[in-house]
C-alpha cells in the first residue's frame, strides 16, 4: 500500500472508486496517468481481480509499456497478463480470436500504410482512372477518414452527400474507389489501419454473443488521453463497459490536438450524459513543473474560449522564467540551441536525455540536427526519422549524386524510375546484368539502350539520360542550389510532392524544400569557396554518415514534434520555431477553431518540461532557395511577461559561420579522436589494361579471354542490326552472349 501514500487526496479518490464510471478531465502534469496506473496495480493487489479481465487503453506502444512496467513493480509479472496497449493494438488481437466471424482468416494480414496506398494505385489504374486526380494518398485519407467516422463503403456509395461532395472536388468516383478498395482487402484477407477499428465496431454490432463474450470478461476498461479518441473509439469502449459499467477515462481538453485526424472533445460531453452516474474527480495540483512554468501555461491556454475551467496550480519551486532566444537565421538557432543544451548538461550535471527539443514540423529537425551532430552531442528522433533518412531526402539527394556519378548504382537503382517513368523491374535488372556482362558502367549501357534492351524500355532510358545529361550541363555552370533546384524541378519529384495536397505529402514537400534551402545557405556562406554540387554532397556524405542518432540510445537528446511529445516530460525543453506561420503553422489556421488547437498544442509543449522553458526564433529562414524575414509567433506575446524573460546576451550574438569546409575536417579529426569509424574516401575503378583487341576477326570457334570470365570459346556470331554480338561458352561461367562492340576481348 506505500504507493498509495504517494498520492493526493483527489488522486487517491481517483484510484479507491474503483466501481461504477469516473471521468478524470484535469490539467497537464496533474498525475491522470500516474492515477490509472496506480488504479490497475490496486485493482490487482488490493482487490484481486484477475489482470486478465482489466483492458487499459493507451495512446502509444510506448506509453503501455512504461505503464506495465510501473506496474509490475507493484504487483509482479502478473502485469504481464493485462490487456494492455493502444486501441490498434489491443483490437487487432480480438479480430485474430474471432476473424472468421467477419469471414477473414484468423492469421489476416494487416496492411500498413504503404501496402494500403500501393493497392489503391493499382486499382486507380485497372479501373481506368487519371492517378493525378484519384492520387494514392488522397484517395488514402478520404476512405480513412470515412471509416473513422463509422461510414462504411455501402453507405458511401447510397448518400447523395458524399456523392456530391465529391463530384464538387470533381473526384466522382471516391466511392466507387473504396467499395473495390473494400472487396480487394477482403478478398486478399487483409485488414488496414482503419479496419482495426471499423472491424472492431461491426463485430460488436452483428455479433452480440461476442460482445456479450468481451462485456463480460473486461470487469474494468481504463482510457488515458481521452480527449483525442474519436468516435470509433469511443463507441467501441462504451459498448465493452456497457454491463459492468466499471469505466475510468482521464484526459484534458486543453491537450487535445488531434482534432485533425477525427479526434472529437465532444465525446467528454457525452460522457457526462451517457452515465449519469458518473463520478467526475478534479486534479489540480501539478507535480511535473515548477511554478513558473504552470503559470506560463496557464497564462496561454486561458486564451482559449472553448475549454472546461481548470485551476491548475503547483507547490513545487517558483523555478527559471521561461527563457525567449533569438537568432539570426534557422541554422544559428540550431546552434544556440545545441550550446545551450551543452552549457546546461556541464553546468547542472545533467543528462543528455533529460532534454528534448520540439518543433511544430517534422522538416525543423534538419538545422537543430546538424547543430547538433557539429558539436557531438547525441540526438534521438522520436516518432520520426532522422531528416536525412526520410524518403524525400534520400530520393533527391540520389538524383544529386547520379547527376555527379553517373557509375553510382545505389542512386540509380533508386531514382531510374522515380517519379514513375515505366521502367519496370525486369528492365534494371537487364541494365544491371549487362553491364556486369559486358564489365561496362550501368551508364554506358543506358546510354546504348537500343542496343541492350530495345523497345519501349530503351525510349524510357533514352528519356532519362538526356534529362541526367542535361543536369549534368546546368551542374558545370551552375553552382549547388541551382543545380540542385533544376534536379528537383526537371525530375519531376518536386512536382510530385506538391500535388499531393494531403498533410503527409505537404510535410515531405517541406523537407524538400527544406534541403534546397540548406543548399542555399552552403551557397550563400562567405567562408565556403567551392560552391559546387560535388562539394555540397562530399559535406552531407559526411553528416549523415556519423551515427549520431540513434532512437535506442538512453543517454540522448530527444527531437520530435509537439504531437509526438504528448504525455511525456523532460526537465529541459526547447520549443523552436516560434515564427508567425510556423507556430501557429499557417496551413492549419483557417479558422478560430484550428487556431485554438494550435494554441493546445502550444500549450501541450510548454507543459511537457520540469525545470526549465526555452522559446526559440529566427529572424530569417530560407523559404523556397530565399531567405525570408520572420515575425516572432503571436503565442510569445500571450505568455504573462511576468515568467518570460528575454536573452539579451544570445539574441545580439554574432551570427557564428555556418557549416564550413574546415567542417568537414574537423569532424573526421574528432571522429578519429575518440576512435570511431570515419566513412573511407571513394574509392578509384581499379584501371584495367584489358583493353578489346579487334574482334573484327573473331569467328565461331575461336578462344577467346574476358577480364572477368575467364577463358572460353566462340560457339557462334550474330547480327543484330549494327550491333555484333558472340556468343562464348566459357569455361567457369558457362554461355554468355557479348555485344562485341563493349566487351573487352582478347583472342588467345
Ligand atoms: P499529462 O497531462 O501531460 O499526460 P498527467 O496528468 O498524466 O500529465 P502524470 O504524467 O501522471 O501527469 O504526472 C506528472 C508527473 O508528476 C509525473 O512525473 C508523476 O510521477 C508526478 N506525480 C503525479 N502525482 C504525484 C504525487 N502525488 N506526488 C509526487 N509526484 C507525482
Ligand atoms: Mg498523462
């Protein structure tokens, strides 16, 4: 019983009133989290209900795990047996008891995102239909959408509402889309995301001796973060509650930030209204952050007309005002926030993860990593990939470097048909093949396409080189970012991302757009002399080859964004990025609505630290290859000046260079110091001698050596239109047919 000593009274009331429903809305940091845990371990030890009939939902894998964890210590390896995770998870393991209910296998494959968006694609194309109005991802996040909402596809296609709406966005065929994107699921025994839940709903809907089965066997259903569940959710846990009654639900209004995605505040009104019983507890001490902090929050969040009153209030130390840092451009405030964290650890003795820098968009990570990674300090992204992982990136960063090396079969392999150009598999496989054959570059074969694949492979191919050659051109006059803006734009890649009009394409076009902009800062830096895209690349090769992030790692820094960050906390947080347009984000407020959930979202970032708040902003940051001047966010000037406090000092320093040449040096010097592994220098073809002596002669018959065949013998000659081709048995590598013009013989 000791941990119940660690709690407040309404904490405790929160934990004792185990039966009947209760609602815990309460501010940040208050212990709504701690109360459920505390909750499931009392319910096991003190009540002895068996761990097997508790279902304790959670927003993420992680937070279930950090929950049983905690659990366990109390009540021992018993926690393993509750049912415990977020709704995807939790719901998928149910479908798998009773899949053939709905007429899937048991063992139905679950389709991810991608899976999802490559079927929709190939639908798209057997039906006929123009892929640039019906896009993957549109097409995605519409059928999403509606099974979330509980709209299945024979609703869809007979509501003359969806029908109109989406004959206006001129996409009639949406439901035509998601009734054979149904059926193919189906037939192919998959469920999608959505389907976890949709699924989840039908079963309890036409199957009510399972429901039955579920109602009885959940005696206790606990929800943390109930403020972003939708409606899905919400009914699925108010029909598994519904004959025990025994439901806890804790949130806060003021965090919900997934509106977006469906997420509705509605569902804490009715609540009230669907138990009227209910037990409402109120949390309004906060344990997490010092005095400041809360106040600072508060001061916010008041802002906002829609929100239920709260008084959070806190009795641990009045703390540091938060702390506003200016910076010149994106790249120094990567930097004053790289030495901050560095200053901070050495002089409070603190760890490396016991700070987290959190930003509003996924491509902000790109200066606070480097920065980082400048000063050796390890980072971990949350939720994400580092920004030189992320597809976009590395798909245009491989067009960069096949552009330079037109040898470089990685960034061939990935780029040949990217965007789609319809060269299929089998064709690189040939290009591949030949050119081993024939111990020549992949782009000696492309180049002589007609002659090594014919048809309507080798016009594509043909297509291609002349676009690498082109850039290849701009890239001897051009420096880096122009070079780099021509591939982006002439590729078509950049054309790609910008259609695609839903919120994952509009992140991936702002990394893209973010890459060049770092380009043009390499450019545009007075200290770095060869401005060209060879050296550009030769400086990322080095960044991103040094492992600095690595999500396992303990002892790191924590990067994410603010949507990741939900229910964490850290004693230091940076909060970068707080640019009108940025924060609050210029896309999502269009209404007073989405500028309230951006305020809550603001208002989620300040509460996830302990000890200390930094506000960060640039005055300047690239925007499409310029810089543009930036004006601080608005939500600065809502904090009550009485807990923020302005950094004189770092504000009126000096812009430090930006990444320079020495850089590059530098970091392989210190990488030598403390022994790690620097990436080897390219390595030179070896040059080989083995030069084709004429062949003009050769005949059936005939020995013949190959460099890397061996030795062999001419079974026969053929013709081809100009191209002569032998056909050679060789010794150890049996028959190959040559393109005598390309390979490297020598008659014996
Ligand atoms: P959020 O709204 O961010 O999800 P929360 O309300 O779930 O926050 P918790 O994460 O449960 O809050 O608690 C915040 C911090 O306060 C945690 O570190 C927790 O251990 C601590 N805490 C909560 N209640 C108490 C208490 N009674 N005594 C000491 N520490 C507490
Ligand atoms: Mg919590």
């Amino acid at each position: 019983m000791d941990y119940l000593k660690s709690l407040n009274e309404p904490q405790l009331d929160g934990v004792l009133t185990t039966e009947g429903p209760t609602m815990i809305i309460a501010g940040a940091g208050s212990g709504k989290t701690r109360v459920l845990t505390y909750r499931i371990a009392y319910l096991i030890k003190e009540k002895g209900v068996d761990p097997f009939n508790i279902l304790a939902l959670t927003f993420t894998n992680k937070a279930a795990m950090e929950m049983r964890h905690r659990i366990e210590q109390e009540v021992g390896s018993d926690a393993r047996n509750l049912w415990m995770g977020t709704f995807h998870s939790v719901f998928a393991r149910i479908l798998r008891a009773e899949a053939e209910k709905l007429g899937y296998p048991s063992n139905f494959t679950i389709y991810d995102t991608d899976d999802s968006k490559s079927l929709i694609k190939k639908i798209v194309k057997e039906l006929g239909l123009d892929d640039k109005v019906y896009k993957a991802n549109v097409v995605y996040n519409r059928i999403s959408s509606a099974k979330n909402r509980l709209i299945s596809w024979q609703e869809y296609t007979s509501n003359p509402i969806y029908k109109s709406d989406d004959e206006n966005a001129l996409k009639p065929e949406m439901g035509r889309l998601y009734k054979v994107y149904c059926d193919r699921c189906f037939k192919a025994g998959a469920m999608d995301f959505d389907d976890l839940l949709f699924n989840t709903n039908v079963l309890f809907r036409d199957h009510l001796d399972v429901l039955n089965k579920y109602q009885h066997k959940f005696k206790y259903v606990l929800v943390d973060e109930f403020q972003d569940t939708n409606i899905s959710q919400y009914l699925i846990t108010k029909k598994l509650s519904s004959v025990h009654r025994n439901i806890a639900v804790v949130g806060d209004d003021a965090q919900s930030i997934y509106a977006f995605r469906g997420a509705d505040i509605q569902n804490i009104l009715n609540f009230e209204k669907d138990y009227p019983e209910l037990k409402v507890v109120k949390l309004e001490q906060n344990y997490r952050s010092t005095q400041n902090i809360v106040n600072a929050a508060n001061s916010v969040i008041s802002r906002n007309k829609a929100q239920l009153p709260k008084n959070v209030w806190t009795s641990n130390d009045q703390g540091e005002p938060i702390e506003l840092m200016r910076a010149t451009t994106d790249n120094e405030e990567g930097k004053i926030v790289a030495s901050s964290i560095f200053e901070n650890k050495m002089q409070k003795q603190l760890d490396y993860s016991e700070f987290a820098v959190l930003y509003r968009t996924n491509s902000q990570s790109r200066a606070i990593e480097e920065a980082l990674r400048r000063m050796n300090i390890k980072y971990k992204i949350v939720g994400g990939l580092s920004f030189y992982q992320r597809k976009e990136i590395k798909d245009l960063i491989c067009y960069l470097r096949f552009v330079m090396n037109h040898q470089d079969e990685e960034a061939f392999r990935r780029i040949i048909n990217l965007p789609k150009r319809g060269i299929g598999q089998s064709t690189i496989d040939k290009i591949v093949i030949a050119a081993f054959d024939h111990d020549i570059s992949i782009w000696e074969v492309m180049n002589n396409a007609g002659s090594f694949i014919g048809g309507r492979g080798a016009e594509a191919i043909g297509n291609f080189v002349a676009l690498i050659r082109s850039l290849e051109i701009d890239s001897q006059r051009k420096d880096a970012f122009e070079t780099a803006t021509a591939v982006a734009k002439n590729s078509g890649l950049l054309k790609e991302l910008y259609d695609d009009k839903t919120i994952e394409g509009l992140n991936r076009y702002e990394n893209v757009q973010e890459l060049l902009n770092a380009i043009k800062e390499f450019v545009d830096n007075p200290e770095v002399e060869d401005k060209s895209l060879g050296a550009f690349l030769q400086q990322i090769a080095l960044i991103t080859d040094v492992q600095n992030s690595n999500e396992e790692d303990p002892e790191a820094v924590t990067l994410m964004t603010i949507h990741s960050a939900k229910g964490l906390e850290f004693k230091y947080v940076y909060i970068v990025g707080m640019e009108e347009d940025l924060f609050p984000s210029q896309m999502m407020i269009s209404t007073r609505a989405d500028l309230e959930e951006e305020r809550r979202l603001f208002y989620v970032a300040i509460t996830r630290a302990q000890q200390k708040v930094y506000l960060t902003y640039a005055l300047s940051r690239y925007r499409f290859g310029r810089p543009k001047s930036c004006e601080p966010s608005r939500f600065i000037e809502e904090i009550d000046p009485s807990y923020l406090k302005v950094n004189k000092l770092l504000s009126a320093r000096e812009p430090q260079a930006p990444i320079s040449s020495n850089f590059a040096k530098n970091l392989v010097s210190s990488m030598r110091r403390q022994g790690q592994q620097v990436p080897p220098k390219p390595l030179h073809q070896p040059s080989t001698d083995f030069v084709a002596s004429d062949t003009s002669k050769l005949s059936t018959g005939m020995k013949v050596e190959h460099p890397k065949f061996g030795f062999g013998k001419v079974t026969g000659m053929d013709t081809d239109g100009a191209n002569k081709k032998a056909r050679i048995l060789f010794d150890r590598h049996g028959e190959k047919v040559l393109l005598l013009s390309f390979a490297k013989l020598r008659i014996v």
